[in-house]
C-alpha cells in the first residue's frame, strides 16, 4: 500500500485568506488564540492511529506560541515552515519572499533545534509565473517544498504540474516537489487534498483521490488547518462566501479525517525524501 502525507498548516483562525479584510496582521497578538487546542487534538487524533504527520508553522507562531511547536516535536512530528507571515507568494517579489523564507526557518530552527527541510506556501500560491520561487527555495538550503496544486482554479494552481511527487530541476540545483491530491470529473482535474475540499464535497471524492493514488502506486498529499476542527471559534463578520468557505462542515472534519486515517496509510514528507532521491538517480542512471 502506498504511504501517503499528512500535512498540517500551522496556524490561527484568523490568519487565513477568507478574513483578511477583517483582521489585519498588525491585530493578530490582540487576538484570543485558539491553535493550541486544536493542534493537542490533531496530535491525539494522530496518536490513536499511530501516524506522524508534517506540520508546516508559520514563523509568528514560533516566536508568539512557542508552546504549540513544542507540542508538536514533542509528539515526533515534522516541522516544516509556512512562511512567517502567512504572505502569498505571487504578492512578493524574490527579496522579500528570501526575507520571509529566512525568518521562517531561523525561528523553527532555533526553537525546535532540528533543520527545517521543507516549505508550504500559503494558499498554495506559487503558481505559474512564480517559478523564481524555487531558485530561492534552493538557495536558502530547503529540500522540498509542497506548494503544487496540479488544478485550475482562480487564485492558485499549477495544471500543467504532475501529480506525483517528483524532482524539479533548476539551474542552481533540485528540489522535491510533493503536489496535493487530486480527482477527476469528467477527465477535468479537480482538487481533493482535504482542506476546504474535505468540509465542502462529498467524502466519497476524497476517498477517491487517495484509491487512485494507492492504485498507481503514488503517493499523494493530504492537508488540514487546526481551526478546520475547531466549530467553536469566533464567527467573524465577512462576506457570504467567505462564511460559507471557511465556517462550512466544521462539525464533521473530525470525522471525516478519522475515515481517511482508518482506510490508507500516512507518513511524513520527509521520510520519503530519500526513497524519491533514489529512485530519481536510477531514473538518471538509465
């Protein structure tokens, strides 16, 4: 059976894309937190099915809620960066997206005393047009990066990208590249990583996407927020679709990841890391 990933995006329920227009950074320290509850019950959930899990933290968290990140090493989970700041990578230019990675990694690294090896953008945002991102990445010493949703959507995705993982080369080296998992209806490529995906579509599409994996032998991505199981936080005041995208189906996450859990296997990104490194050299061999 395929060993799949399950990845987690570190951070507060009022850091994400759908409030920004109501929450704006410089509020963030002002706000109640709510992660540290919801990362203790990732981590049980975890725990009950004996799986280890990479979880990608923003940077503001290492430095405001060192506690969560201890929490999670302490579980012998991966550590992986989401940024510092929860910055988009295609509103950034490569110095800055250079600033964010650094400050990210110093303050995992420093806290957690381990190397960080890998990097999610948030919203998925390195997208066609932002390939400079992976020199950066390369040169700022991270070994993979799992930013790659291989769709066609407004906002983000990368359709031309495969869906498996797979080595990116670059002119100043390599890097894994580990995409979300992937569907499709009527042979058009729609996303079913978990996330919004797992709350919103039905869970049999889900499902769906990890069978096909582990039917071709590939293995393929997983995500959740801790606020995606937490339908106790703050309702804010945003648009009806925001609402709908980010307050839809939080009583059933829970449930829903515990289905995956029981029926397919999980690991870390980077215990794979040296299985696509040789099959890549044979790969190059031949």
């Amino acid at each position: 059976m395929a060993t799949h990933f399950f990845t987690v995006d570190v951070e507060e329920y009022f850091q994400v894309k759908a409030l920004e227009s109501v929450v704006s950074p410089d509020q963030w320290l002002s706000r109640p937190t709510r992660v540290a509850r919801s990362i203790d019950a990732l981590i049980g959930i975890l725990d009950k099915h004996r799986v280890k899990g990479t979880f990608f933290v923003l940077g503001w968290l290492a430095t405001h809620r060192p506690e969560v990140v201890r929490a999670i090493v302490e579980a012998g989970h991966e550590i992986a960066s989401h940024g510092f700041r929860h910055q988009r990578v295609s509103s950034l230019d490569a110095e800055a997206f250079r600033e964010d990675l650094r400050s990210s990694k110093h303050a995992l690294e420093d806290l957690t005393g381990s190397v960080v090896l890998g990097y999610r953008a948030p919203s998925f945002s390195i997208v066609p047009g932002c390939e400079w991102a992976f020199d950066v990445l390369i040169e700022e010493d991270y070994r993979y990066d799992s930013s790659i949703f291989p769709i066609r959507r407004r906002g983000y995705g990368y359709p031309s990208a495969p869906s498996r993982p797979h080595m990116i080369e670059r002119s100043g080296g390599r890097l894994a590249e580990f995409p979300l998992a992937t569907t499709k209806l009527f042979n058009y490529p729609i996303p079913a990583a978990g996330g919004g995906y797992l709350r919103q579509f039905p869970i049999s599409v889900i499902r769906r996407a990890f069978r096909e994996a582990s039917e071709r032998g590939e293995s393929t991505t997983f995500y959740i927020h801790p606020w995606e199981i937490d339908p106790e936080q703050p309702r804010l005041p945003v648009s009806v679709l925001n609402r709908v995208r980010h307050y839809r189906g939080l009583a059933d996450t829970v449930t829903r990841i515990e289905i995956l859990l029981r029926e397919f296997r999980f690991g870390t990104i980077a215990s794979y890391l040296p299985r696509l490194d040789a099959a890549t050299a044979t790969l190059g061999a031949a």
